[in-house]
C-alpha cells in the first residue's frame, strides 16, 4: 500500500476501535438511549449537509423500505443494546466479542443460498472462531452479566445482516445512506432519548465521550472509510476488522484498567484465527467493505 493507504488504515484502526471505550465513559452518567440519540444527531448534523449538497439522497427514494430495515439491523438496534450490554460488561470484553462479525458473516450466506459453500478448512476457521467466543465467555463473564452478552451477540448478527442488505443499495451512494440511516435513527431516539435526559449536566469526561463518538467515530469515520477503500480497494480495507477489537482491549486495559487475563488473550488469538480462516474466500469482504454502518467497526 501507499503512504497514504497505511495512514489511512491506521487511523481507521483506531477510530473504530475506541467507541467501546468512549461508550463505557459515557453510559456511566448518560442513558443508552440518550447516548445513541446524541451520537446520531451529530453524525446527522455534520453529514446530512454534505449528502444534500452533492444530491446523493435522491438515489434513495426507490431503497426507502430497505433503508428502514437496514437502519434497525445497523443502528437503532446495535447501539442501543451495545451501549446497554456495556453497562455491564468491559469496554475490553465487548470489543472482543464484536469481533465475531466475520464469523456471523460468512455463516449467514451458507444459510440463505447455496452459491458458497464452505471447505473443510474455513469449517475449522469458523469452529475455532466461535470456540473462542465461548471460550471468553464461559471463563471471564458472570452468570447475571449473561444477558448482556445476549445482546453483544444480537448486536454482532445486526452488524453481519446490515452488511448483506447494503450490497442491495446499487448505485446509491455510500454517504447518502449513511446520512440518511443516521438521520432516520435520530428521529426514532428523539423522545426517549429527551425523556431519559440526566437530570443534572454529567461529568466532562461524559460529555467529550459523546462527541467524540459523533464526530469522529461516526461522521469522520465513515469520510475516511471510503477515502480507505478508494485507496486501497474494499477487500484490504477489511483487513481493520481484525484490527479494531485489538485497539479497543488495548485501550480498556491500559485507560480503565480493565482486567486482562490468559483466557482473554487466548479466545482473542482464537477468534482472529478463526474470523481469517473460516472468511479467506468468502465473497463477504466486498460486501462488508462497503457496509457504511460499523461493521467492520461499529460502532
């Protein structure tokens, strides 16, 4: 890759590798509800313009249905229940689990068509991505904070359906649904996210994990996202995947001392080796790649 490309990929790597983090700040003074309205309604002010101006929301009137379904699957959905799942669960911890996007993706295909079939090679890939899944979990979450997994997982089966259905947007393009998506989810946590306002003006650190989650993890992110896979093409810009889960352990341990332990790194290295193994030739990276709602991140 170019000088460029690897800025670029390495600015990615961490922008979407610190919203674990910055969610865990935040929730511990503001509502899941209030925070996915506040990080929406940025993201909205800073791209919505920007799509009107180049005129690409007018390719969307004939997606309006798939949009609407694409925006639960990528957004309403997941941020709410990540940001609930981390109010019991680590930054570190909830990181590592959406890293088994991948996995999620390459089995979905298999059960809706018969056009990819797997090997016997990514069978083993995805058997040792899904054991160590399990292996994080079965060894570093209590039993009350399983519910909170629960949703970690369905947040991880958004992401791999969203990133099927944007493959359906054809010549629409990527900012326009991304605009459009936030903007929509905005409107959906207006009044729960006004009605569950903290009653006082939280703590700074609060505050700036907010915006930060707006302006640079959202809106920023996606701007540099494309400019990525401009530069590079869509199937290396997937490479962040495996890429962002490391960023978010990284800094929930080193940030919030967050514990670290010999099973954590072991179903970390499991999961990356099984998301490699069990996706090497799957059409998905493509598909994944133009995904503008997370997930390759997202968060």
């Amino acid at each position: 890759m170019s000088t460029r490309g690897w800025l670029l990929f390495a600015a990615m790597g961490v922008i979407w590798g610190i919203p674990y983090l910055l969610i865990k700040v935040a929730v511990g003074e503001i509502a899941p509800s209030t925070l996915v309205l506040g990080r929406t309604a940025i993201g909205t002010a800073l791209l919505l313009p920007i799509a009107l101006a180049r005129g690409d929301l007018r390719p969307l009137r004939p997606y309006w249905r798939l949009l609407v379904v694409y925006t639960a699957v990528e957004v309403i959905g997941p941020w709410f229940l990540l940001s609930h799942a981390e109010t019991r669960l680590s930054s570190s911890l909830s990181g590592m689990l959406i890293a088994g996007v991948p996995l999620v993706g390459a089995v979905l295909p298999w059960l809706t068509s018969h056009d990819d079939r797997p090997d016997t090679a990514r069978l083993v890939g995805l058997g040792l991505g899904f054991a160590g899944v399990a292996f994080v979990v079965g060894f570093n979450v209590a039993a009350d904070d399983l519910i909170a997994v629960l949703e970690v997982a369905l947040v991880v089966i958004g992401y791999a359906i969203g990133s099927m259905l944007i493959a359906r947007f054809r010549g629409v393009p990527s900012l326009g649904v991304v605009a459009a998506s936030l903007a929509l989810a905005a409107l959906v946590y207006l009044p729960f996210g006004i009605a569950q306002r903290p009653a006082s003006l939280p703590s700074p650190q609060a505050l700036v994990s907010v915006a930060i989650l707006g302006v640079v993890c959202t809106a920023l992110a996606f701007l540099v996202f494309f400019a990525l896979i401009r530069e590079v093409g869509s199937n290396r810009a997937t490479v962040i995947t495996y890429l962002n889960p490391a960023v978010a352990v990284a800094l929930g341990v080193w940030l919030l001392q967050e514990p670290f332990t010999p099973t954590i790194a072991a179903g970390f290295v499991l999961i990356a080796l099984g998301s490699f193994v069990g996706t090497r030739h799957s059409k998905r990276p493509a598909q994944a790649a133009a995904a503008p709602g997370g997930t390759i991140a997202a968060d």
